[in-house]
C-alpha cells in the first residue's frame, strides 16, 4: 500500500534515483584526508607558476635567494617593456607567429579529424578498417623519427624559415581522427543520419548540419589540446625557422642563449607566453570540461 500510494519522486529515491543529492551528500562527507591530498596536490601544482610570475616582477638579485621571494615586486612593467625591447628575441613576432600557427592548426585539425570521424565511424566505404587501423598505426611513431625527412620535404619545397612549414604537417594528427571517431559513433544515431538523408541532405550537409553540432563538446577538448600543444611546441620550430623568424618558444629560447642570463626576463616572457593559454580555457573552459564529463558519462 505504501508503495502504491508514492510519488514518483519517492520511487526514484526509493530506486537509488536522484543521484545529485545522494553524490553532493558523499561529496560533503569526504574524509579531511581527501580534501588535505587535495590542497597539497594544488599547491604544488600552483606553486611554480606563481613563483615564476613573482620572478618576473622583481630584479635578478632576487633569483637564487633562500627562501625564494613569494611576493611579487614592482619591477614587472619594466621587465615586459625590457622584453618586447629585447633585439635578439623577436618577441613580438614570436607572439603573433605563434598566434597564428595555433589557429591555423586547431581550426584545421577540429574540422579535418570530426569530418573523417564522422566518415569512419558512419560511413561504409570499401577498406574503412585498414584505412583506420593505419591511422592509429601513425599515434605509435615517435614524432623524432620523422624530423629528418620531414625537413628535406620542406627544403625541396622551399618553405624553410616560413610558417607554413610549421603549419602544413600538422594539419590533421592521427589521434584527433581516432578520438572524434569514437564520439561520434556514440554521439550521433545512425536514425538521426538516415532522417537526414530522407530530408534531402547531402553527405556533407549531414556533417555540417546534423554531426559537427553534436560532436561540439569533442571539439572543444581536441581544440584545447591542439591549442596547446601547437602553443608548445618547440622541436619543429627549432629545425624549420630562423631566430629571426620565431615563435614564442623560440624568442623565449633566445633569451636563454644570450651571453648573460637575464632570469627575470626569461621568467617575464614565460609568463607572457602563458597568458594566451589561459584566456583559451577561461574562454572555453565551461565546454570543454562539459565535453569531458560528457564523454565519461557516455563511457
């Protein structure tokens, strides 16, 4: 009698249902061991990078002090002056190269790798197994083994020392392909795709209008890390451009071979070179953490 006469909210807390309240009510009751690791991994997480922009703030004499200084001091105006004066840095060429190698780079790897996601995971072409196992195949060749001839490639087509030479071999990446694949064979029905093509729908309207909607949170999480580690790189760029022509990996590099090592300077132009990065996951962050606790969700 008592179960007839519940509610459907009573059943569903009856059933376990309702998990916000019971997940929120587990998360209050964490142990103080649970919350101490936790404040220690965040400390020692922030810590470095906010002594870097300490650093920056304040004059050499200052670097190799024990204990380091933890506030930051009044010189940080002048050291981003100081930095952008700088004649053997190029920082701010590096900046704006570097801006535009990891656009260019993200943008084309999100489209590239969810339209052949897209195609591997709901598509039927004849060798679409071999094609994808090849691709995989790729993600196990260390990046190194591929410099030399990659860089005769760019000097028989004279892009040495240009951006496209950064920019051209990095327009799609194996794990890009692989992790929009799975996605979008989770994330897209294939009733939604037959409905489309009833509708009318061309197979790249199905991709633009029907699967790269649903396929956004993916995006930007493979966005943010593209972003990343185009923003990052500094192997490639070293072989390809001149330190006349660099990006900001290679400015802040110039800064370490000069003849004196100006520490404030070094750890100003990284904290220049850091601020980029955050303003992408300040602006994306909400989605991009969205699409991560999506995709746990749906594994």
């Amino acid at each position: 009698m008592t179960t007839l006469l519940a509610g459907p909210g009573d059943a569903r807390h009856a059933r376990g249902g309702g998990g916000r309240p019971r997940r929120l009510h587990s998360l209050w009751n964490a142990s103080p061991l649970t919350y101490l690791t936790l404040i220690v991994a965040l400390a020692l997480s922030v810590f470095p990078i906010y002594w870097m922009i300490a650093v920056a703030t304040r004059t050499n004499d200052v670097v190799s002090d024990v204990p380091p200084p933890l506030l930051p001091g009044g010189h940080g105006g002048s050291n981003v002056h100081r930095l952008f004066d700088n004649p053997d840095a190029y920082f701010a060429k590096g900046l704006l190269n570097s801006a535009i190698v990891s656009a260019c780079v993200t943008v084309s790897t999100v489209f590239f790798a969810s339209l052949a996601g897209f195609a591997f995971a709901k598509l039927r072409f004849r060798g679409k197994n071999a094609l994808l196992v090849t691709i995989v195949g790729t993600m196990m060749i260390p990046v190194q083994m591929g410099i030399i001839p990659l860089y005769m490639i760019m000097v028989k087509l004279g892009w040495q020392n240009h951006l496209q030479a950064v920019i051209v071999p990095f327009l799609v990446t194996g794990f890009g392909v692989f992790m929009m694949r799975q996605y979008a064979d989770q994330a897209v029905p294939d009733e939604l795709i037959e409905a489309a093509r009833v509708d009318g729908c061309t197979t790249f309207g199905i991709y633009w209008r029907v699967v790269l909607p649903a396929l956004r949170p993916a995006a930007g999480v493979l966005g943010l890390f593209t972003f990343m580690q185009s923003w990052n790189d500094f192997m490639w760029p070293l072989a390809t451009l001149s330190p006349e022509n660099p990006t900001v990996q290679l400015s802040i590099n110039n800064l370490a071979n000069a003849h004196f090592s100006d520490y404030t300077l070094m750890f100003a132009g990284t904290t220049v070179a850091v601020l980029p990065l955050l303003v992408v996951f300040i602006l994306f962050g909400r989605q991009i953490i969205g699409g991560i606790m999506e995709g746990a969700v749906k594994a």
